[in-house]
C-alpha cells in the first residue's frame, strides 16, 4: 500500500525523497497512470532543461514532478544513459534537507516573491550545493527554512 497523504501534505516529498519515493509513490505523484511506479527516469517535455535554469523545480513541482522527472532531479535514473557526474549531482539533491513545502498564498504580489524566493533557492540548490566545492558535511547541515 501507498503512505497517507497526510505525510506528502507536510512537506516529506521534498524532505525524505528517496524513501517517499519508494514507500509513497502514489502520494508523492511519481506514479504512472495505472497506479504503479513509474519504471522509467525520463523527462517528458522537451524543455526541461528551460525550467531547471528558471529554477522552477522548485516553484512548479506538482507539475514538473511527472513531465521533468530526470532533469528535477525527481527520481534516479537506473540506466546506462546517466553518467557518473549526473548521478552523484542527482543523488546528492535527493539528500538534501529542502524542509517543509512552501505555501505559495496570498496576494498576487506576494505570490510572485514566494516564487521568486523558490526560483532562487533551487538554482542555488543546483549551482552552490551539488558543486564540487561544497562537502558531505556542509550539505548534511544546510537545510531550508
């Protein structure tokens, strides 16, 4: 059986994604459409790769969740099309402590900053925390708040 959605309500998609994804498939929407896990770590869009350096992983992941799966880093490609480099970057933003799901509400111009705080924080996430430069232990302590 699939977790409650109760646990994807509060944020542990983004918190604890290698084992939602695992346990929590249907929660978490990495599923296919007859229910089961999705077999396949592929992107669906042909302009993923224009959402990642938006930074809109983060801000429209509901969607992107199914259409940019590999790109997002939303699932772990199991194949022998995914270098050593793309799997150590995809794991490494599978670990990390993203926190709580944000709500994105209220007026439109707070709407916007909300969004606009996600864009960055996911390109930072991509161009700061998965670079060579940062390590294990770093990475282990930053989480977003």
């Amino acid at each position: 059986g699939d977790c409650l959605v109760e646990r994807a309500q509060i944020g542990e998609c983004t918190e604890n994604v290698p084992f939602m994804n695992q346990k929590c498939p249907m929660s978490c929407g990495v599923c296919n459409g007859d229910g089961g896990s999705a077999s396949s770590c592929e992107d669906v869009f042909r302009n993923c790769a224009e959402y990642v350096s938006r930074g809109d992983c983060l801000v429209e992941k509901s969607a992107l969740l199914t259409k940019c799966r590999r790109s997002c880093y939303f699932c772990t490609p199991n194949d022998e099309s995914a270098d050593r480099d793309e799997l150590g970057r995809n794991k490494m933003y599978q670990s990390l402590r993203l926190g709580p799901s944000q709500d994105i509400s209220g007026t439109l111009q707070e709407r916007e900053s909300a969004r606009e705080n996600l864009r960055q924080v996911d390109q930072y996430l991509r161009r700061v925390m998965l670079s060579d430069d940062v390590g294990d232990a770093e990475r282990a302590r930053c989480t977003n708040r």
